[in-house]
C-alpha cells in the first residue's frame, strides 16, 4: 500500500491558530521510530519547536492480530488513551512532553491529534550509549519517576479511561490473562516459525509452569507498559521525559520490571525497583519473550520500513524461548 503522511500545507490552520498568526511553518519533519502513530516536529520561522502527534491509519503499520479479550495491553494506541495516561503522569509527578493542544473532532486533519512540547530528540538509549556518565542524572530522575507511579495504585488492573469508568472485567487473575497472552503469541508465531511449532508443546508447558509457581496477589500500580530507554528523552536540563505513554495502565509492577531488565541491562540497577515478586517476575519476561517474536514477525510482513531489523529481533527472541527447555 502506498501510505500518506503530512505535508507542511495540510498545517497552516493548526499553526496559525494555535501557535501565532505571525508564525510560519519553516520545516516539518516526519521522525522515524514509531509504528503505530505518526510523530512530527514542526519548526517555526521564529526558530522555536513542537512536536506534534498524529493518530492516522497511514502512520500506523500493525495489522490485526488475535487478542486475549480482557489483556490490558492490547491496541494501547489513540489520543484517548494519550490524554488519560498524560494527566495520570502528571498528576503523579512524571515528567512527559508538556501537552499544548488535544484536538479529537478532526479540526485541521482527518485524524487525531496532540501538540506537545519538543523536549528534544536525545533519547536516554542514545545517551547511555555515547557517555554512560552523563546518563547517570537522567537514569536516576527515570528511577524516581518509576518509583512514584509503582506506589501510585488503582483498585484494579486495566487500561486508565476503563478503571476509572469502571469497565474493567475483573473475572480473572492478572497472571492467568498473562499466560494466556503468552500461549496465544506462541500460536502464532509457531505457524511461522518451524523450531517454534516443533517446541511448541514444550513452550506451552513451561509457560504453565511459570504461571503455577505464581501466589495470588491484587495490587496493581501505574505502569508504562512497554519502558526502554527508547521511550525516554533526555531534556536539555537532564530530565528525563517519559513518551509513547499510551499504553500506561494499572498492572503488576513485575510487567513493568521484566521490560527494564531487559532493555536497560547493566543500568537497571540504577532505577531502583522495588520489592518484586520472582515467580510473577519469571513468568511476566518469559511472556514478553514470545510477545517478541509474535509482534516482530508480524509487522515484519507489513511495508514497515525497518523490517529486518524486526526480523533480527524476532530470531534473538526464538533463541532465548527455545534456552529454558
């Protein structure tokens, strides 16, 4: 499919009416990494910036998938979704990119959209990988940022907007609706992927052992979802600002945790966890494991731009699955 993305012209009402008519759009560029919505920075003539967020089909490369109906992560995408989990940071005290404008009627563009603050395009990934040094101020400001939203707790697990609606269902535990996330990316992948299908009921039961080790337990905190250095940026003052939030939700704070020890490594020390749960521990990054071959392998047969890349973290996947057994 040939997909469509912004052009400087489809911007002159939004500018002039939300950041000065004596403001003229300089340049506009379309910033890579994001998969599900578009991301834009628009720099003005007077030389100041802001980022604007789109949430257009052409921005978006996943296609649809089978779904574990009540998993809290699933299509964590949508200005909705955005604007709840803003003010919830914010209320607790995060740092994120200041949000100047919400526009959900479709005023200027045939999509949803955000204007927010441009806190600039260092990312903490970026940083810890160039002076691990200087990463240590903004590692510490995410350490306590982290500690803050997994003391902050909801009375049950879900997405933001539906725990406050109170449209969770709550039928089940946390950990079952884990594994079966987990078995349900395993059956997919395993079409795919031929050592998969050959160990698949070798997975599958390793992944019912996790989960059988696991102690009931209903205490769900404010989490990200999906936190790699990636997500955060480094702002000019050594803050760290938390993006891509539209997936933060009250869950287990062991979800969280097995995506920080895996992508921040040696530095997760840094960020202070606090006391987790082994067994949930365990059984939540084995999930994550199969969530990434699932997801990769899946966007990798769409026109995304970076697709061996995915491929490529999809077979680094399959090897660490395959290891337990």
């Amino acid at each position: 499919m040939k997909r469509v993305f912004l052009a400087a012209d489809d911007l002159r009402d939004l500018v002039a009416e939300q950041l000065g008519a004596n403001r003229q759009l300089a340049t506009l560029d379309r910033l890579t990494g994001g998969s599900k919505k578009g991301v834009y920075r628009l720099r003005l003539d007077d030389s100041t910036t802001a980022i604007l967020y789109t949430w257009a089909a052409d921005e978006n490369y996943w296609p649809p998938s089978p779904t574990v109906p009540d998993d809290p992560f699933t299509d964590a995408s949508g200005a909705e979704l955005f604007a709840a989990s803003h003010a919830a940071l914010t209320a607790t005290g995060v740092r994120v990119p200041r949000l100047l404008m919400l526009d959900r009627d479709r005023r200027y563009i045939d999509a949803d959209i955000a204007l927010v603050e441009d806190v600039g395009g260092l990312t903490l990934e970026a940083l810890m990988e160039r002076d691990p040094a200087a990463a240590a101020a903004p590692l510490s400001s995410l350490g306590d940022a982290l500690q803050r939203m997994h003391t902050t707790f909801g009375p049950h697990y879900g997405k933001l907007a539906a725990v406050e609606e109170g449209t969770t269902s709550q039928a089940r535990r946390a950990e079952d609706i884990i594994m079966d996330r987990a078995l349900s990316h395993l059956d997919a992948a395993a079409v795919r992927v031929t050592r998969l299908a050959d160990a698949a009921e070798r997975i599958a039961a390793h992944v019912r052992h996790l989960r059988d080790a696991v102690q009931p337990r209903e205490q769900y905190a404010l989490v990200h979802g999906e936190l790699g250095p990636d997500h955060v940026l480094v702002t000019p003052a050594g803050e760290a600002a938390m993006i891509d939030i539209e997936g933060l939700a009250y869950f287990d704070v062991e979800w969280e945790h097995a995506w920080l020890h895996m992508r921040f490594g040696d530095a997760y020390p840094a960020l202070r966890p606090v006391s987790l749960d082994p067994h949930r521990l365990e059984l939540y990054r084995y999930a994550q494991v199969l969530s990434l071959i699932e997801g990769p392998l899946r966007i990798a047969d769409t026109d995304f731009p970076n697709r061996q890349w995915m491929l490529d973290l999809a077979e680094w996947n399959i090897a660490k699955a395959l290891a337990p057994l």
